[in-house]
C-alpha cells in the first residue's frame, strides 16, 4: 500500500490504508482519515488527544505496538508514572529507549526556536513551565548561545552539555549550524512555510533525521525532501499569552477577515473574498493585511463569526485558534486539523472547497447564531485549555521524545562546505530585527559566495551575490536619507547584476532582476534603462 492520497481511495483497503500512513509517522493523516476499526487509528488519537476512548480501546490491545503507543500518549498528556509502568512491560527496542530517556532526572534539548516571546511560536517561553526538561537555544536572545552566522554547533556544548535531541522550529527561519550533524543525538526540523523558501533550504533539509510538519496535506508535502523521516503533529502553535478574556458582550460584526486577501502569491484567496463580498445582508469588515495583534484581537472579540484559508487546508491554523479563543465562530477548511479538538459544538463549521460551500458556512453561523454564539463560547474555554502554550510546548517536546527514542538507521554525513544561509525575504523573517544580526549575515554569505565563485564562475552565484546586497540595501532605502556608504550596496549589486548579463547575456533570472533592481531603487536614468533592458528581453529570439 502505497499512502500517497489524502485518505483512502475507492480502490483502497481502509484498513491498509491506516496501516500504511501510520507506519510511515503521518499521525494527523491517520488520526482525520484512518479507519476506527485500527489500533493504529486509535493509538494517532491517543497520541494527539489523549482521550480516554482512544485510551481504553488501547488498553484492551495485547500487541506490543499497540501497548508501546499507549505508553508514550500517557508521557506526552502528562500520566508519566503509568507510561513508565507499561513501557517496563514492553519488550520492544523503542519502549526500553524512551524508559531510559524517563530515567533521567531531566531530558536535555539543544533547539533553534521563533524569538518573539509571548507569541504563538513561543515554545521555549511554554516549555518553561515542564520540569522534565532541560532547554538551551541557539539564537539572538539574553540567554541563548550566541548563533552567528555558519556558527560552529559545538560552541553550545562547551561545558559539557550533552543533549538527548535538538530541534530547529522554524527551519526555513533559522541559521543552521553547518556542522549540525556532529551532534550524536537525533535531529528534528519543524517546517510550516516550506514552498516559500524551498529555494533557500532544500539542501539544508538533508541534515534532520526527522522532518515535522503539522497535518497529513503538509506531509505529502514535505515527505521526500529531506534524507529522513516525516512525521505530522498538529500541536506546535499555541495562544499567545496577552490574550484577553474571552468576551461576554454583544458582538456589532456579523464577519471579519483580515490578511493578505488581494494577494499574486495567494490567488485562490482572491476568490473566496468575492464569494464573501457577494452575500447579501451582511456586516462585513475585510482589512486588506496585517492588523496589530490588539486589534485583531478587538475585531473577532466584536464578530460573530470569521474564517481561515490556508494554502495546505489540513494545516494548524493560528488565526482559527485565536478566533474561537475569543468567542467568534469560524468556517474552517474540511479538511483542517483543528476539527480534531473542535466542533460544531464549539462553533466550528467547515466547508469544502467548492464555490459557495464557504458562503453557505458562514450562512449557517449568522443564521443560528442563537446556538452558534454559545457554542463559540464553549469553544473559547476548551481552546484556551487544550493551546495554551505551556500546554502545546509540553506535548510537543515530549513527542519528540518519543520520536527521539525510535530506532533509526545510522545517519549519512552530508557536504555543506559549499551551502549558504542566503536569505529569500527582507523583512518577513523570524530573525531580530537587529542590523548588527542583519549585516553580519549578508557579509558572512558575500564571502561565502564569493569564494564560490572564485573557484567555480557561474551566473547563478552572482546573482546571490546581488540579491545579499539588495536584502541589506532595502533596509537603509526605507529611512528618509540613504547614506553614501549605504548607497554603495545599491551601485555594487548593479554591477554586478550588469557584469553578469554581460558574460551570460541568456541568463533570465539575471535579467529580470537587474530590470527590477534598477526600476524600482534605481534614479530616473536607471529605470529607463530598466526599460530598455525588458524590451531587449522580450525582442529576443
């Protein structure tokens, strides 16, 4: 059996089917689409859930598997003095690994992490608050081990720290260690935007040994990219800790949504947001972008009901979280894993993705808002429970324990003397914005780069060459006054870009940039040279 489809096809064995994703770690695959009849099925929602139906039918299962399972959602929902008695029983390699790892008075984690305390990332900030562990991060923060760029890992293990596994959350926002595999513990890499950046970390993705995404549509995504294995667990965002009370009074919105709705890199949302300006009397509120987090908060707290789009519909959406945790019912993706915790009965109703179904959801919501308005409210209580962030943090880094403790195949060293840390986005970035941190990064890739291209010339090394110093430029161009030494980075980025078109006069991407670099940061002779440089690129045969 081969689990390549979302669920079970009408060819496929159910049974099979839950059989094969299950073993391949996709635990939120088996846990939305599995058949019931399974342990499998049962042991994904103990896992995720620990609840006690999937518990008991777990209890009443003699395979070792099965019994292993049982055990480590006992450690991963908080019931350690049971999972040790059950995994004492097991005569399995993995259930003697992860007692020993119990063992332990505590369990040492070396992590790369988000660095905006408070947040919905904040899983250092959550994991503060479990005994059992032991954090020390890698990073930009008072207290982490200082993380320049192409840092040497073994700088936080100076003292002697040995840790049981390491995580990087975000990969795509992190500064890898290149001598990350070094470490002899396993390595784990959480990835959420990973077709934004696959430009930037494809080759990085080698160095986990695990890859984690949060849902099954994430996974057939991401499975295959790195040398490991991938696993999904959908608890890895949780509430900000700023969050207001969940509110009690009136609500004058019927529907707000806000984000980037008009968007080239996000057409089909363009769609939905016709199909919501298209309902008839409704008190509609769209915010085209990124409102302040307590604003945002104001408008669901005074609508009845809101919705989430997501690129991959299966993923966690944080936006859904922080809707119903302010009482404000949401329309959500069918196929979301957020419909594991919530339901209907906690004002939560999803829609398909075909024309009107969104419409018709949000109908439903405005339409019995009388039972829909309650509902929302239970919702609130059991979100602000199930995600609170020392909730989700806990959970989650005693998953990766348990993941830590499976047997794995020894891993393969990989090359990354010729990789580098380039960076895809300006501004939208999980680092500090700090432009010791910033400049420091793109001096590190240019003499990277550059010594690339000193060994082996080719047009693509040059363009990165220019997009570091265009990445570090925009930041100046962006004050009221530009410096002449900040300047510079704008002429020598130019140059190269028009050095490179000149050796390889078919090099598209050359092209394009040097059009888009002179037309909008260039003077008015430059972008009338940005012009004449298109019409020469289109002319050409």
């Amino acid at each position: 059996m081969n689990p390549t489809g979302l669920r079970p096809g009408p060819g496929d064995d159910p049974r099979a089917w839950t059989r094969a994703v299950f073993a391949a770690a996709d635990y939120a695959g088996v846990a939305m689409h599995g058949d019931p009849s399974t342990w499998q099925f049962q042991a994904a929602r103990a896992l995720l859930l620990g609840d006690t139906a999937s518990l008991r039918a777990l209890a009443d299962c003699r395979e070792p598997e099965a019994r292993l399972h049982l055990a480590a959602a006992r450690w991963i929902h908080g019931d350690e003095a049971r999972a040790r008695r059950e995994l004492a029983q097991i005569d399995l390699e993995h259930a003697r690994r992860l007692l020993a790892l119990l063992d332990q008075p505590r369990i040492r984690v070396l992590a790369q992490l988000p660095w905006v305390d408070g947040a919905m990332t904040d899983l250092g900030g959550g994991l503060r608050h479990d005994p059992r562990f032991e954090l020390r991060t890698l990073g930009h923060r008072t207290g982490d081990v200082r993380n320049p760029p192409y840092a040497d890992v073994r700088t936080a293990l100076a003292d002697g720290f040995t840790p049981d596994f390491y995580l990087a959350a975000m990969v795509e926002w992190q500064h890898l260690p290149p001598n990350l595999q070094l470490l002899r513990c396993p390595l784990f890499g959480n990835l959420a935007d990973h077709d934004l950046h696959i430009q930037t970390i494809r080759p990085w993705l080698d160095l986990f040994d695990e890859l984690c995404v949060t849902d099954r549509t994430e996974w057939l995504d991401v499975q295959g990219l790195g040398r490991g294995t991938t696993t999904s667990f959908p608890k890895v965002f949780g509430l900000p800790a700023n969050l207001a009370p969940i509110p009690s009074g009136p609500r004058h919105l019927d529907f707000f949504v806000s984000g980037t709705m008009l968007d080239p890199y996000h057409p089909d949302k363009a769609r939905v947001l016709h199909e919501l300006l298209g309902m008839p009397a409704i008190d509609l509120r769209v915010v085209r972008g990124f409102t302040g987090q307590m604003a945002f908060h104001a408008l669901l707290a005074a609508s009845k009901a809101s919705f989430t789009f997501v690129r991959r519909p299966g993923a966690m959406p944080t936006r859904g979280l922080e809707s119903v945790a302010l009482g404000c019912a949401v329309a959500v993706q069918a196929e979301s894993s957020l419909r594991l915790w919530l339901g209907h009965e906690h004002g939560v109703v999803p829609y398909g993705g075909e024309r009107g179904e969104l419409a018709a959801a949000v109908r439903t919501i405005l339409d019995h808002h009388d039972h829909f308005g309650p509902a929302a409210r239970r919702g609130a209580e059991r979100v602000r429970t199930e995600f609170a962030m020392p909730v989700v943090a806990s959970q989650y880094f005693r998953f990766l324990a348990f993941r830590a403790t499976a047997p794995r195949a020894a891993r393969t060293p990989v090359d990354t003397s010729t990789w580098t840390q380039k960076r895809l986005c300006v501004s939208r970035t999980w680092l500090p914005d700090d432009p010791t941190v910033r400049r420091r990064t793109m001096q590190a890739n240019f003499r990277r780069l550059s010594e690339r291209f000193r060994l082996r010339p080719d047009a693509r090394t040059l363009v990165d060459m220019a997009r570091e110093l265009l990445c570090e430029y925009v930041h100046y161009e962006r004050k009221k006054a530009v410096e002449a030494n900040e300047r510079a980075l704008l002429a020598d980025a130019i140059g190269l870009l028009e050095k490179c078109v000149q050796k390889w006069p078919d090099h598209l991407a050359a092209r394009f940039l040097l059009v888009r670099t002179r037309w909008h940061h260039g003077d008015a002779r430059q972008r009338l040279q940005a012009l004449q440089l298109a019409f020469d690129t289109v002319d050409a045969e």
